[in-house]
C-alpha cells in the first residue's frame, strides 16, 4: 500500500481554535507517514483546491504546527464558498478530482460548519459518482454551535467563556458606575440564528448580576422586555442585557436592521446593540452603554476554554484516525459521557444527517420569559468553558504563529471560479 | 498621638485595576493601625462622603482585601461628581467637614483621573481655608492615560494590552476571512481627548499587520484616510483601523458624536466604528466587521498588564506612605527610570499641577502620516503591557469579588445634594 497526501482546508468563519483542529490533522498525519504522504492545505478554503493553490505543510516545522494549537483564525486561510450540486456544477467537482489526481491526494479533511459539512458529503460522493477514490471526513467547527448530533461544536467553548467572562467584567463595571451615570450595558454578540452565544451571557446570573439576554430563537416581546428592564434597575440600580445579532421582532426584522435615530436626527448605522440600547432611553432615560464584541469574541485566543482546545485537537486527530480506518462520509463528533464530573468522548455522525441542519436552543434551556437561561442550560454550558489555555505572550502580546505557506508547484492549467 | 480614621473613594470611570490600588491603600493601611484606624470608603465616590454613607473596610476580612488586587471595577462603587469651587459650593465643603469630623477622618485619599484630582485639590485646601486638618493624596487612575507629570496612569497599561491583543486577535481573523470576505475590521476604542489607547492598537504592526489609527490628536482627512485604506488593502489584502471615540472631523465635530453629555458636561460618544465602516464600504465595496469594545476595554481584568496591576497597587501603598508623612495635595506618580530593563519608582507630583491638566499623544509619537506610531511610541507603551496577572478561575470564569460594604452607622442629619 503506498501512501496518499492529504488535503486540508478550513472553511467559513474562522474561530480561536480551528488551528488547533488543524493542528491535530497534521500532528496525527506526521504519525503515520507510511500512509499519508504530504498534508496540502488549501489556501483560502476549498477555492485552494479549486485553483490549484495548494500549500504544503510539510515545509512547516514541528515546532510552527505545534503553535498553531494556540494560534486562533484560520492560518491558511478560510473561505465562504459553498459547491452547487453535482448536477448543477459538475465542472467544478471535475476540476477537484483533477486537482486531487494530479497530487495523488486520497484524503480530504474539510474543517467548519453546516455549509461545509455538505461540500464535504458532496466531494465524499466522488467516489462513487465519478469514480475516484478519496475519503472526505468533516472536522467540526463553528462558534455558532448550531450543528447536529455532536453535543458541542468546537470554537463554541471558548467564545462562550469569552462572552460570559466580558459580560461579568462589564456587569461589575456598569454596576459601579450606576448610582449617577450608566445603569444599562448592552452587548452584541454573534449567533445569526442560534442562541448559544447569547446564552453563555447568561452565566453571569449565579454571579449576582441582573442580566437579560434577547435570543434569536424567542420573538422579541419590546413591551414585556422594557418593562423587565425596568423592573430590574429598580431592584438592582442597573441591568445587562445580552443580545444576538439574530434577535428578530415577531415580523421576522432583525433588530439590527431596525432603523433608529440619534439625538440630532442622524439614522443610527448598523448593530442591535445600539438599538436595544436607545430604546431602553427613549422608554426609560436610564443612560447606557453599549458594545459589539464582534471579531473579537471568536478570535480571542487569549482567554480560549481548555476544554475547547483539547476538543478542537481530539476532533482533528480523530478526522485523520477515521480516515485511517477507511471511513468516509463522516464526522467526528463530541459525546457527552457523564456530567458531573464532565467527561467526553470522541464519537461519529455520518455526514448525509449533518450537513445543511441547524440544532437551535432547545425551548426547555430557555427560561419561561424569554429573557434568561434555565439551570439545565447552565449545566450544560459550564463544562464547556472549563479551564483556561493561555498562549505564550512576548513583550506582552500573544506569541501567535504565521506559517510560511510555501506554495506546492502548479501541474494543472489555471481554473475560473 | 491618636490614630485618625480614612476615608477612600473611587471616582470617574472604573477600570482593571482601580480595585488593585484600593488594596494597596487598606492593606497599608492596616499595616499602620497604630495612626490609621479605620478606612472608610466612600459608597458611590464622593456622594457616599457627603450623604455620610460609608463603608466599613474594616469588616472585610484580609482575604477579601486581598482578592480586590484581581478583581476589577470600583468596589465601593463609583461616581461622576465634580465639587465646585469653594466659593461657589461652600455648603458641600462644609458638609464634607461636618462629616469627616463626625467619623474622625483625618486622611482622604481619591482614587481618580484628572477632574477628580481637581475635587483633591479642593479637599486638600480645607484646612487652611475652614481649619479643619486633613491630609488629602490622590491616588492616580486613568485609561486614558491623561494625567500629567506621572509617566502614565494605572489603568492605561491594562486597556492597552487588551487592545493591542484584540487588535492582533481580530486581525488575524480579518485576514483568514479577506480573499472571499471581509477586507476591513475596525475596531473603536476609548479615548475621549487623548489618543494612547488608540495608539496601542499600532503595536500590531510589528506582527506583520496593516493597520492605521484615527487619534484625536489629529484632525480626520476622509480622502487621505481612504487612499490609504485602498493601499493597504491591495498591497496585503486586508486592513485593520483602530479609531479612538474621540477621532474628530476638522470642524470639530466627533466622528461619533450622539449629542448626550455626562455628568461632567462631556459628549458622550460611541459609534465612530460603524461611521468609518460605513465610509469605506462606499468609498471602495470593501466588505467590513466592526466592533466597539467600550466597558469590555477597561474590564478586561483577566488579561490585565502586570506591569500596571503592579504599579495600580504601589500607589495606593505610596498615598499612605506620603500621608503617613505628613504630605498633603500631592499625587504619587510613576516614574521611569530606565527603559531597558524597564525599571520605575514612584514619584510625586503637587496636586495644584496635576488638576485639571491632560496630557495628549506627542506628535513625536504619531507617524508623520497621521495614521500609526513611531519607534519611539512603541518604546514607551511595550513595557505598560508587559507581563501576565491572570485572576483565579472558578466552573470557567473568573472569581472576582463582590464585597460586603457594609455601612458606617450614620451620625448627622441627612444632606441632599
């Protein structure tokens, strides 16, 4: 049996630990180098594959790869770039299988979300469908934490403990500031259509802090939220609220595209932070603050979950070991074996079940109003953000790698996508 | 001689490491009992002095004390409120008298930025004017960064080391994303008058980033702005700004400006981000994310600067110390007394030319384009940055603590203000 080279790419928004997924890939690759020749990662994504732009890993040090366990955003790059069906883009999966053929690569690891999961089942099918050999394996990633059957997706954790740490430190601050000047924080965080992020907000609660958090998956209630916010700064002398990107009126608007003005007339650009934010002033004149984590809940590397990071590694290492074992078609996936204490396992879901589904918040992880979280929730959060991974830091900021990215030589034609 | 009793307050804004400068005040202090008796805190800043609420100290244990070193915001509470000239508001100062005579203070520390070495100042000069001994030190705290004759403020070394981390962090997710999406990541930071925070961001360009600052020491050129933006972009793909809330527009007017004002009769501001993405996106198409990390900038505890954690603590120790000899209306500073090793001692500075001053950016420090740092910047800022002093965790988030502030029974009649 001769040896195959691998091909590795990550796909969509990048996260704090998808690098350390790689790091896994590549990590278990060099341990079995009778079988997997070369890991070609594919720069920029799949579009990487598509243009021949291939990088070769093997140019990396030992010590370089290692660091990307630490390392957050994608080092070789990402993309947001999904394949038509075989039907409607067959040029495209040809030009693949090219590419695959021309550098004899019999493994294809494709490392994100849903939309990534199907271009992943769909190049598993080649085999079949055109008659090439390549065994596609999905290595889970989203900070979203929307996909089916693993318990958690990695990248999830540590933005999670980014959100619930920012919105306890930001509670500690507006509360003492409240007698005489802020008494609202508002913090805009990402989950376009799930609530998993806004839910960590909710952790902050068994800290004694009055918090709210407004979810994608709940109809936004104006009425019944301003007057729970009142209520709590007349309890608290201040309120935090948590609120998704993907917080949507009952008519289906986003709060973000909601239009507000400023005191001098000028429309508001953008964010539901500053929306929620004005009007709770409008309703209240309770004066606020307002901030949009942004980027910087998903890149946070510096405040990453332990239990992420060896997660976001474990499902890198075990893409290559199923690979190994002759799957294809598949996923690995995080069970989780016990509760308390928290242990986990590595476990698998064939691709056709994960690709293109959403797993939202369950209702019962909701509280009755709307507005918080339940102690089920809670107990299942809290394992996930468990322990701290601090990178090394030089001269006080984070000693992150950039790998050099040396460039496999082309043998194809060049391809427009 | 008998001892005197204490009285600390927090003031302004609240930051990282305010609370690390309240522990070296009361664990001074309470090295000292034999001429410190009691510290009372103010509740809320100086409203808690002049409505005779305050808190006992005393009735925290040692271990509590201790945690306030890592543990951030204001303890007892904060406030924006700013005496008046004694010839304007002799009431208050006769209240203040009233109160600190009725609890037998003798010693007044303020733990603040520029308007609350003003209301030092005033205190200091009480007892020449209304005979009433008291020996008043500021305690120095700042993000921003502006106080005078001090090196730099505590705080300052902690937001700059959360922002220059985020910064990198967020970068290196900008470029993951750029070849098929986001180009341009801006982030706003505080910084009303002064632009050192913003300044922080541009120690990311020594880690290969392509990033331009908006400070407020530098009037916005909206066309030079966006060619350089353009440039950056198509010689590295992607560019970062940093923009400090105080970036203004040549009339004057702050690229964030929402018309409110604080207590202190500043604008409030928020927003610049979203102004500036928005401008690019017309200008070029670029695809953007932007963030405002308000409150989450000055919180962030768990990724504090040890060098300022350090020195937040020595000046507390320092105000006792100097109050301890005697010294009245001064203010111990940080001074630098070598740059490489960084090494620095405490200084001080006469409160009369401290008050009410602010200290900007030298246009040395700016690049001669306006948009970024020189050398000579990032020899001054690194060893701000420098060092890790993480706080314990507990179940995935930080322990920081929440004090019993229990109150000093009252002894005059109440006093509306």
């Amino acid at each position: 049996m001769t040896a195959k080279n691998a091909f590795y790419a990550q796909s969509g928004g990048v996260t704090a630990v998808i690098n350390a997924s790689a790091c896994g890939v590549i990590e278990t690759a060099r341990l079995h180098s009778v079988r997997i020749g070369k890991v070609y990662a594919g720069r920029n994504g799949i579009i990487g594959a598509l243009t021949e732009d291939l990088i070769d890993t093997s140019r990396e040090s030992d010590e370089a790869i290692a660091a990307l366990r630490y390392t957050p955003s994608g080092a070789f790059g990402s993309c947001r770039y999904k394949l038509k069906s075989l039907e409607a883009n067959k040029r495209e999966y040809e030009r693949l299988i090219e590419v695959f053929k021309a550098h004899d690569i019999g493994y294809f690891f494709y490392n994100g979300g849903g939309d990534s999961a199907d271009t992943c089942y769909k190049i598993s099918q080649l085999s079949e469908t055109m008659g090439y050999p390549v065994q596609a394996v999905h290595v889970p990633k989203t900070v979203d934490n929307d996909l089916p059957i693993t318990d958690n997706c990695p990248g999830f954790g540590s933005v999670a403990k980014y959100i619930a740490t920012s919105t306890l430190e930001a509670s500690f601050d507006v509360r003492s500031m409240a007698k005489t000047s802020t008494k609202i924080f508002v913090l805009e965080v990402m989950g376009r259509h799930a609530g998993w992020i806004a839910a960590a907000g909710g952790l902050v609660e068994d800290h004694g802090i009055p918090v709210m958090i407004l979810f994608p998956e709940i109809e936004f209630d104006q009425e019944r939220f301003l007057a729970a916010v009142k209520q709590k700064v007349e309890q608290h002398g201040y309120c935090t609220i948590v609120v998704s990107e993907g917080a949507k009126y009952p008519d289906g608007r986003f709060l973000a595209e909601q239009g507000t003005r400023d005191a001098f007339g000028h429309a508001q650009l953008g964010g539901a932070a500053p929306v929620v934010a004005n009007m709770i002033k409008d309703a209240t004149g309770y004066k606020f603050h307002w901030a949009v984590a942004d980027y910087l809940q998903r890149a946070a590397r510096h405040l990453a979950s332990k239990t992420d990071v060896e997660q976001a590694y474990a499902m890198g290492r075990a893409a290559v070991q199923f690979a190994l074992e002759g799957h294809n078609a598949i996923m690995p996936t995080i069970k989780r074996v016990s509760q308390d204490p928290y242990r986990w396992e590595v476990g698998e879901a064939p691709l056709s079940e994960v690709a293109n589904v959403e797993k939202f918040m369950p209702r019962e992880f909701i509280s009755e109003d709307g507005f918080g979280i339940t102690p089920v929730c809670k107990d299942y959060l809290i394992p996930l953000i468990q322990g701290e991974d601090y990178p090394p830091f030089e001269k006080g900021l984070p000693k992150y790698v950039t790998l050099k990215n040396v460039a496999v030589e082309k043998r194809l034609p060049a391809f427009e996508i």
